[in-house]
C-alpha cells in the first residue's frame, strides 16, 4: 500500500509537469499507474516464499540466531497467499482502471503531442486497442491466466482436489513472460528535452524564438497592462515569468521497471528448482519396507550425500505410480554420522499410497511384518526430493517443549525422538512432554519400540524426567486395553478418554517455572486451534507458552 | 489423476465470473459508456449466476465444505429439478449468457472468464456427475483424535 501512495504522488507531480498528458489520462493514469506499482512489489515478493531450499537453510544456518526470525519463517505460506491475494485485487483495480484509460485514450486523442498516445487515431474502438497492442493483448492474456490461478487455489479446491490446483498454479510461468512482454510495449513516455522545451512554456510558432525581444512578444499578444512592478523588460526577464521554447518536445520511452523488480526473484527461483532438480534427479535405494498396523508402511532407504535434521519433510516421487504427482511426507528417521539410513512412515489413505503400497508389498505378503531381502530387487525407483524445513525442528531449541501428535502426526516427533536416542546432549532441551492421542491401539505399535528404549535409556542415564510420555486412546470398544506384553512402560502410560488439556497446561507450567515451553502440534484443526488458544493464555506461575503453528493445506 | 472433479473448479470459476460481471456492469452502467445497457444486462446476469451457483454441489467421494449460508439457496436451486441438476444444461446456459456481454469493454472479461467455466462444466463425464445437494443432516465429521 506504502508503494502505492507514494507513486500516486510521484505520479501526480510527474503529470502536473507534463501538462499534454493530463488531458489524455487524468485520474485512470494515476490509478492504473498507483496499481502497477503494488503489483511490481507483490509479484516480486510472492516467489521468495517458494523458494523452500533456501529457507530450510536460512532456518538451519547459524546466520539466523534468533528464534523469532526463524518462527518467521514458519508463516512463509501465509505470505505467500496475502502476496497472491493483493495481487488479485490490484489486478482488478489495474484493470477497471485502464478499461476507462482505453476509451480516454480514443476520445481525447491529442493531436498536438501525436508521441504520447496509445490510439492511433481519434475514436479509435476501445476493444481494438486492448485486443491489437501489445500491452492489451498481453494484458488480457494475464488476467485469464490469472482468473484460472485463483479460482484453483481456493481452500475448498485445495483440500478436495489438489492436483487441480497444483497444476494449474503451474501457469505462473506463461503468467510472468506474459508480465515480461506487457510492460515493453513502451506506452508510457517521458519527455528527454525538458531544458530546452520546459512545460508550459510558450511556443513561437513561425521563426526562432531566439532573436525576438521579449517586450515586443508582450505587447504583440498581450494587451493588458503590465502588472505592477514590472516596468522594467530586465527586471522582467528576472523573474523568468514565461519561457519559450527552444524546439519541439522529444518523447522516449520510459525504461520498464518491472523488468528490474521480478528479475532478481524469478532467477532465485529459478536456480532453486534447477539446483533441486539436479539433487532429485539419482533414485534412492531402498533398504526395507515394513508394514505396521492400521494401514501404515514404513520405508527405509539410503541415498548418497542426503543430510537431514529432525523435523524436516522429503517429497516422494515415484513415476511408476504416477508421473507427476509428488507428495511430501516428515522424515522418521533421519540419517546420522553413524547410519546413513533414513525412512518415512506413510499411512495408505488415497490412491497414489494405494497403488505405491501394491507396488512395495505384494498383496500376499501385506500381512507380514518384513519383507525379506530378496524382493528388493523388484521395488521400483524412488526420487526424493529436500529435506524442507517445518517448524517442528525448533522443538530441540527450546529448554522445555511439548510436542502433541494426533494419528499418524506423530511422524515429524519420531525423527526427534530418534534423534534423542542417538545422542541428547548437543541440543537445548532438557525436557520434552510427549502427548500422543490415537483411535485405535494398534497404532502405539508403530513407535511403541522407540518409545521403550528411549524410556530406558533415560532412566538408566538418570535423566527420568527428561522425556513424559502419555499416551491416550481416544475412542475404545472395551476388548484391549494394552499396547503389547512388553511394552511396560507405556501401558503404565496409556489412558483411556480425551486429554484434559488445560489441566496438562496447568500442569507444566507448575513444574517449569518461569520458563518457555514450546508447544508443537501436528494432528487436526480442531486441536491445533485448542492448543494454540490454551498457549496463549495467561498462568500463574509465569510460565510462557510458545505456540509453533505448521500449515498443511 | 482421473479422479479429478472438475464441477468443483467450474463451480468456483462461475462464481467468480459472476462477481466479474457485476463489477464490470457496475464499472459501464456508471460511467454510462455508449451501449450502457449492455452494463445493466450484465449486472442482472451477474447476480443470476452467482446465486445459481452459490451452492456448492456435494462431492461423490469424501465430505464436501458448504458455503456459508447455502442451504437457502440449495433450497431453491433443488425446487428446478434437471435443469439445475444437469451440468451439461449449466454449460450451455452460461456460454448463452456470456454472449451479450462480450459487446461491451467494460464487460468482456466477465465473458472470457464465463465462458471458460462453461466449458470446464462439459468436462465432466455424462451421467457421472450431477449436481446433489447437500442434505441438512451431514454425516459425523472425522473427529479429533
């Protein structure tokens, strides 16, 4: 908005100067004008957001100290939908606004300064001039590029039919070369010669202006008396009261700035996708694929040169499944310094995970837990494309943190978990509530292992209060109350019924303090909203609660 | 990728081309341009289509998000029987109302974008898509853990 303001005054004290272009454009000019502006300033901004490499390394280097320029980073889709948003109603604005420059242009066709206008005659048809000039044409084509962009992109279509949306979004491309082409078309011009022709200035219309005195000039055309004062032709000239014209005003176009606005961001972008293309582009091997209860499989695979931080998300790609389609899933299981291994957990809903899932395990063996050695061979190629970052890797930058997962969102927690059991000591935290809500009991098997040696482990470092597990079935039948015979541990965790959310806040607030607990969320809407408005709210112990906020669709 | 519904899309782009043509209407009926007429015909059309298609249809698999307040219009929109419920009949309604304001500047984008969601509707496969509404009593929403 700032920009636009501040053009519009620009602009208007550019064409109180240019006189002649008053009367062609008016108020349409500085609309249109004032509308551009914020367009160049959005339509550069808006690509930075997607440029996600860089801001899983901004996230992760050590040039971002602060924790609040990192949680920044975690509302990179919001900024990219109000940039779109803005775009949008400034595109209407632009356009309103040079429908009614077009007819302007026609009907106030000036013939004195023939350079500066868009028509090539008088009453020129506004519809030819959209349609038969560059900008118009180039114009038109945009805003039906643009109309099919966001009439996808809505949260409706977004969360119903997702590829509808991603592949036309994929039309912002033909939408910026049409961008590139519809400012050069040189409309707007500024004049080159404004010392010698400033405006305003009086033209002589037969000989040359130089040898005539100017008292003459006066009496020949004005015949009123002299204003007081100024008797004198020297005095006069003094004051510089007219000037006249040394030659006839020269237009050259103005240089487009657009050019200069979405250059440095379309080539970032640019770059990003080339660097991540050539990344993805060798196919990962496949160690083992296992499959867990209530329709999940875990993948294990190794690839050269993949580094990864707890936390952070891959997107598969398989072309034997589908061509296009890549779907992003949290890592699991992140690769160390010891283990190159890495693995995803995919809970089968929809058919990409279908047919990926017939593909990996035969329908004849889905029942057993592990596959054997021998049918890797079969499995097809896999590319994986990041690691990008989330919000959930800042849980370990936090002295206390409360991690809470619904479902299968329990997946970006078990990378940290991992990571815990690796080695504990080189991060921040020093305390983790670990809160994990399911509907069936089957689905504790998935890391019931994990959660069992990384109990033990502490409790044989003589850290018990490090990690709090509790573990709640939210919906039961009655007939099975334990996860497993050897899972100690966490049955004596299980609780039965929803958690009590404000009594679990209440709870660790009691016991830290004055601290800042981080509080992290990935399962539905509906407890992302709970806890986000439980974190915001006061508490008598001074404890501060931190809301991480991740955005899926 | 073949399962796709494309009335949703065209639902949206209906939508908004109906908002397109009110305000190009507005924009000439105000501005009273040569052939203002065009920009009253227009603002009507507008308004028709956006409460044609303000309810959304319900989807064939899966749950479908109501607009805000739809059930008045779902209401009115299920009392025309087919020729609400048959796509193929909307695809050819909105190409017929597109045509009158392509005559005017003001409008013609509201024609382009109309016409485009009338062809996006005869995408949809004969006999597999129709618009249903969207009962009052809606099914138990997949709940929180």
């Amino acid at each position: 908005m700032l920009s636009a303001v501040t053009d519009l005054g620009s602009i208007e004290s550019t064409v109180s100067k240019n006189l002649p272009v008053v009367s062609i454009h008016q108020l349409g000019l500085c609309l249109s004008r004032a509308s551009a502006s914020v367009l160049n300033l959005n339509c550069s901004l808006i690509l930075l957001p997607m440029c996600r490499t860089l801001l899983a390394y901004l996230r992760g280097s050590q040039k971002v100290p602060s924790r609040r320029t990192r949680r920044l980073l975690d509302k990179s889709r919001t900024f990219h939908i109000t940039c779109g948003v803005t775009i949008c109603i400034f595109s209407g604005v632009h356009v309103a606004a040079h429908l009614v420059n077009a007819l302007n242009f026609s009907v106030n066709y000036s013939e004195d300064f023939v350079e500066l206008n868009a028509a090539r005659y008088r009453d020129e048809d506004p519809r030819k001039l959209l349609f038969t000039t560059v900008p118009g044409l180039t114009g038109v084509c945009m805003v039906v590029v643009l109309f099919l962009m966001i009439t996808a992109s809505t949260y409706a279509i977004r969360v119903s039919n997702y590829d509808i949306f991603w592949y036309t979004h994929n039309l912002f491309f033909v939408f910026y070369m049409l961008l590139t082409l519809h400012v050069s078309g040189g409309l707007l011009k500024y004049q080159t010669n404004l010392d010698t022709h400033p405006p305003g200035c009086i033209s002589l219309n037969r000989t040359s202006s130089q040898n005539i005195s100017l008292p003459e000039y006066f009496s020949e055309h004005f015949h009123e008396p002299f204003p007081e004062g100024f008797s004198k032709p020297a005095e006069f000239t003094q004051h510089k009261f007219v000037k006249i014209c040394m030659e006839e005003p020269r237009f050259q176009a103005n240089f487009p700035q657009t050019w200069l606005w979405i250059s440095g961001p379309l080539c970032l972008y640019c770059a990003e996708r080339l660097y991540r293309y050539i990344r993805s582009n060798k196919p990962v091997t496949i160690i083992s694929v296992i499959s867990h209860p209530s329709d999940v499989m875990e993948i294990r695979m190794v690839k050269e040169n993949f580094k990864a931080r707890p936390g952070q998300y891959i997107t598969l790609h398989c072309p034997s499944v589908s061509a296009l389609e890549n779907h992003p899933f949290t890592l699991t299981m992140c690769p160390t310094e010891t283990k190159a291994t890495f693995g995803v957990h995919l809970k089968i809903v929809g058919d990409w995970t279908e047919r990926f899932r017939d593909l990996l395990l035969p329908p004849s063996s889905q029942d057993s837990e592990i596959l054997p050695f021998i049918q890797s061979r079969n499995y097809p190629k896999l590319y994986i494309d990041g690691p990008f970052g989330s919000p959930f890797e800042e849980s370990l930058n936090y002295e206390v943190s409360l991690c809470v997962a619904g479902g299968i969102g329990v997946t970006p927690f078990a990378s940290i978990l991992n990571t815990l059991l690796d080695d504990w000591k080189p991060y921040k935290l020093r305390r983790l509530y670990f809160i994990w809500v399911c509907r069936d009991i089957q689905s504790f098997r998935w890391f019931a292992d994990l959660l069992c040696m990384l109990h033990n482990k502490f409790w044989q470092e003589n850290r018990p209060d490090y990690v709090n597990i509790q573990l709640y079935l939210s919906q039961t039948d009655g007939i099975q109350k334990i996860i497993g015979e050897k899972y100690h541990a966490l049955n004596s965790r299980l609780f039965i019924g929803r958690p009590r959310w404000k009594l679990l806040f209440d709870e660790i607030a009691k016991y830290n303090r004055g601290k800042t607990v981080g509080v992290f969320c990935c399962g539905p809407n509906s407890l992302s909203k709970t806890l986000h408005k439980l974190s915001n709210q006061n508490n008598s112990y001074g404890t501060r609660f931190e809301y991480n906020k991740e955005s899926f669709s | 990728m073949g399962q796709i519904e494309w009335a949703m899309w065209a639902n949206e782009q209906a939508l908004a081309s109906g908002l397109i043509l009110i305000t190009g209407g507005i924009v000439a009926t105000a501005g009273r341009f040569t052939q203002w007429y065009f920009g009253a015909y227009s603002i009507v059309a507008g308004v028709f289509v956006c409460l044609l298609e303000y309810p959304r249809g319900k989807r064939k698999k899966g749950s479908t998000m109501e607009r805000w307040g739809q059930k008045y219009m779902t209401a009115v929109v299920k009392l025309f029987g087919p020729f609400t419920r048959n796509y193929y009949v909307r695809a050819v309604l909105h190409l017929l109302l597109s045509v009158p304001a392509g005559f005017l500047l003001a409008t013609i984008l509201g024609t382009a974008c109309l016409a485009i969601a009338s062809g996006i509707y005869l995408l949809c496969p004969a006999g597999g898509c129709a618009w249903r509404a969207v009962d009052a009593h809606r099914a138990q929403a997949p709940g929180a853990a």
